[in-house]
C-alpha cells in the first residue's frame, strides 16, 4: 500500500485522512486509542486534528482532541511514523485569529498537548481578515525554519486570498502553502470547484477536503424514514430533502454494487479521483467504521463510474 502514498509538500501520506474531530466528543481516549490503533495497524499514517477540537461539546474547552491525540503517540513512541497535521486560528475559548502573536502561542499550546516537537503540516484554520497576509505567513516561516513546523497549508479561505499569500511566499522566498483543507464531497461541491481548485491546480497544492462524507449522510445509512443513531443525523439527513441527494445516494448504490463495496467507499473514490485532492478525510468514532474508509486506498473507479457520479452530484 505504500506505492499508493501522495504527497504533499515533503510529506508522503495514506490516501485517506484520519479525522480526529471525533476525539474527545464523540469517542472518548479508550475509543480514540483504539480507532487510532487500528488504522494506524491498517497502514495509515495521516492524522487530522485541531487545536480547537472539541470546544462545541458539552463540557469541552477544545484542546481534547489535540490531547488524546499526544497521549497515544507517547504511549505508542511511534511519532516518527504519522503525519500529524493541526490548525491554528479558530482557538480557544475565543477565536485566536492570525496575529503573529496569536500563532506563536497557537503552536506552543498544540504542541504541548501533541507531545511533540513538531507538527508535520500545520493549516491557518480560518482565514482572519484583519491581519495581513505578510504578517501570518512570515510568522508562520518562523516557525518552519525553528523546525516546530514543516509544512503549512490553509484551510476555509477564498482564491483571492490564497492567491495573494501564495504570491507573497514565492515573491520572498518564504514558507509556502502546500495544501488546502476545502469542504468538498458528492452532495457540496460549489465552495472547491471552480476559482478555488484552479489556483489549487495552477501552484501544486494538494486538497485535503474535510466532510468528505457529508457528516455521514454519503455512507448511505441516512434514506427516507431511516431513525440513526447519531450526533450529526440532523445535518447528514438535511441531503434528503434536495433532488440531488437521492440522486447520489441511488448513483452510489449502483457502483457500489458493481464493485462489491461500501458506499462510503465509493463516495470518497470519486473525491480520490478528483483533480488536485490527495487525501479525503473521514473520521472514524469506533473500529467497525474504519475498514469502508481505508478501502478508498485500493478501490479505483473507472472513468465511465466517476463520469457517472459527477453527473448524479451536478
């Protein structure tokens, strides 16, 4: 499986992403370390995670995610195996913004509860419109030539914006985005396609799309009258009420079958596929629900398939 390795920037990683948005929320340490196990035992290496990561659960102050995540790579001592990725700006207990200062203490405080010495890809979470793109990108420089970061990317962000940090970087021979984290799946594709993934294409950069499963709705366990047990079943059925949603769901069923598959499978192949993506991320609460994300590594569709799915998702 390694052949089948991407790369962003210096960094190899596995075709799929491993959300940690779930750590500390909906999975708790015991069920986190195990989902990490697994796809680690699995061959996967690519972690995602937030320093504000799990703020909006009941009792969280965010950072919980970021913690359990540290906990088990020094239980583990293999930080030399995964790509850790985190991000900077949303903050805690208020949004942290871009300031130079703020992500000078962002990345103290992530690395503190990463255990770590480093993070390996390292996102301006949100983009703060109040600081100028010289000020955020020459601190974040910094912070890759001290070696606490090696690469960086960007995520929620317009193509005017990146555009002009991208330019900046290259005018001054700078750290450079290497990625961007878009929210991008079958059923919401208007926010990555188009402006932003051609100036994604145009400097090299990878995508990383985040609700690459729609909160759960391009599993295909959400259909009409279905009652699912979980803490996104309101977003993920919101997909049904538009045509377009059965739609995908009945194009998924179709190849899904063609190719003895999960759907969650499929639906993050046609990602997989797409024009500058490297890693879908998908997050995983227990063990059982690791196996349809990871199969995105092995499963390639046809043309005439992903064709097929394009159109249903139009």
């Amino acid at each position: 499986m390694a052949d089948n390795f991407r790369k962003i920037g210096n960094l190899s990683v596995h075709p799929l992403a491993l959300g940690g948005n779930v750590f500390g929320w909906t999975a708790d340490e015991a069920q986190s370390f195990a989902v990490l196990d697994a796809y680690v035992g699995a061959g996967g290496n690519f972690i995602d995670t937030a320093d504000v990561y799990s703020a909006w659960a009941p009792g969280n102050q965010g950072g919980e995610s970021e913690t359990i995540i540290g906990n088990w790579l020094a239980a583990r001592g293999n930080r030399d195996d995964v790509v850790i990725a985190t991000k900077v700006g949303a903050g805690v207990p208020e949004p942290r913004g871009l300031a130079a200062d703020a992500i000078k203490s962002g990345v103290e405080d992530s690395l503190r509860r990463l255990r770590t010495d480093h993070i390996d890809l390292y996102y301006t979470h949100y983009d703060d419109l109040s600081v100028p793109v010289e000020e955020f990108l020459t601190a974040l420089d910094a912070l890759v030539k001290e070696g606490k970061v090696r690469e960086i990317a960007a995520s929620n962000i317009t193509a005017d914006r990146l555009t002009e940090a991208l330019n900046f970087s290259e005018a001054n021979g700078i750290a450079k985005y290497v990625a961007i984290q878009p929210h991008y799946n079958l059923v919401s594709r208007d926010t990555y396609e188009g402006d932003l993934a051609d100036v994604a294409a145009e400097h090299g950069l990878a995508a990383v799309p985040y609700y690459a499963l729609a909160s759960g709705f391009l599993t295909g366990k959400y259909r009409p009258g279905a009652d699912v047990d979980s803490a996104r079943a309101g977003t993920a059925a919101e997909h049904l009420k538009s045509e377009r949603g059965p739609r995908v769901l009945a194009a998924l069923d179709e190849i899904a079958a063609a190719h003895d598959a999960e759907i969650a499978t499929v639906a993050l192949a046609w990602l997989a596929a797409q024009p500058t993506v490297a890693s879908p991320l998908a997050s995983a609460r227990t063990v059982e629900q690791l196996p349809a994300l990871l199969a995105v590594a092995d499963l390639q569709l046809t043309e005439a398939e992903v064709a097929r799915l394009t159109e249903a998702s139009a």
